[in-house]
C-alpha cells in the first residue's frame, strides 16, 4: 500500500507540474477588450478648427474606443479624435487580393482544360484523356493565378467610408462596425 501512495503522490506532482507549465507559456490574452482593435495603415479626415485635416497612421495600430473618441496606438502618437469630428476614414490594405487570384485562378483552369482539346497542329481531331486536360487546366489555373496575384499586389485596394452625413449614434455604430471590418 505504500508504494500505491507514493506513486500517486508521484502522479499528482506530474499533473501539477504540467499544470502550471501550461498555464505559464500560453499567452495570457485571455481578457479579450472589445474596444481595441489592431489596425493596419489607415487616414481618418476630421474636422478641426472648421477645416478638415487629415491624419495618416503607419501599418500596425492598434485604435482604442474611449467613451466616445478613438485614441491611435497611444505609444506612437499622441492622437485622439471625438466620434462627431470624423469625417471619413480611409483602411489600408496592402497585400494580395485572394479573391482577385481565386477568379483568375478559375479562369486559368476553365481555359486550360478547355484548350487541351484544341487540334493547334491541324493534323486532325486528337483524343485528350481527362487527366490530360486536368493536368492542363491546374497549369493553366496556376500561371492565371500568378498573374491575377502580380495585378492584385499592383493595385491598392483600400476600403474607404464617408461619415459626414449622419448624426452621432450612427456614426458612432458606422465606425465600430468599420473598425471590425477592417481589423487584422
């Protein structure tokens, strides 16, 4: 019976070292805040002495909502606007646009497959096997794919929002919803 109680104590010593090593390196965001969000490059137009001036942020901000102002990445600057003086703001999306390559890709495999059947020779009507023509149609969609990634880095695609027009509250869920739109 003794040995019985040591090996349990032994076991219950392992449970808790185990226990507290993975307490200890899991990342310890557990306590998510609603009113953080982490940015990428974004301008917001505001208003300001009755003109409207323009404020640029970097790539990697994270924008905190304060009562009823936005507060950008407080240590890099030192940037606060109220809800009511946005006029318009402006997310920066660098990258590719999967969707872009996802369309190309598609079309690079429909004509690719479809080409495969096509006597270029002129020796007459040649028979392609299906995996002949799969084969042609995954080359096809990946040489498209590569193009529609090249156009898509090419071309800035920032989402862009106008507040002018409405009143407090639904700036103020307009630009909420915007910010989570367009978080990373």
């Amino acid at each position: 019976m003794g040995s019985l109680g040591q090996g349990i104590t032994i076991l219950k010593n392992i449970i808790y070292t185990l226990l507290f090593l993975l307490i200890s390196t899991v990342n310890l965001f557990a306590q998510y805040d609603p009113n953080m969000y982490y940015m990428g490059g974004m301008k917001i137009w505001q208003k300001e002495k009755g003109k409207t001036v323009t404020y640029s942020f970097e790539n990697k901000n994270f924008v905190y909502v304060v009562d009823d102002s936005l507060v950008v990445s407080p240590s890099k600057y030192k940037y606060a606007v109220h809800f009511n003086d946005i006029k318009k703001m402006d997310f920066v999306h660098s990258g590719v646009n999967w969707g872009v390559v996802g369309i190309f890709s598609f079309v690079g495999f429909i004509g690719g497959a479809l080409v495969a059947g096509f006597d270029v020779g002129g020796s007459g009507g040649r028979q392609v096997s299906f995996s002949q023509r799969l084969s042609i149609g995954i080359l096809g969609g990946v040489v498209f794919g590569l193009v529609g990634s090249a156009i898509s880095l090419a071309v800035p695609h920032d989402n862009e929002y106008d507040f002018t027009e409405y009143r407090f509250d639904e700036k103020k869920k307009f630009i909420l919803e915007a910010l989570d739109a367009n978080k990373k």
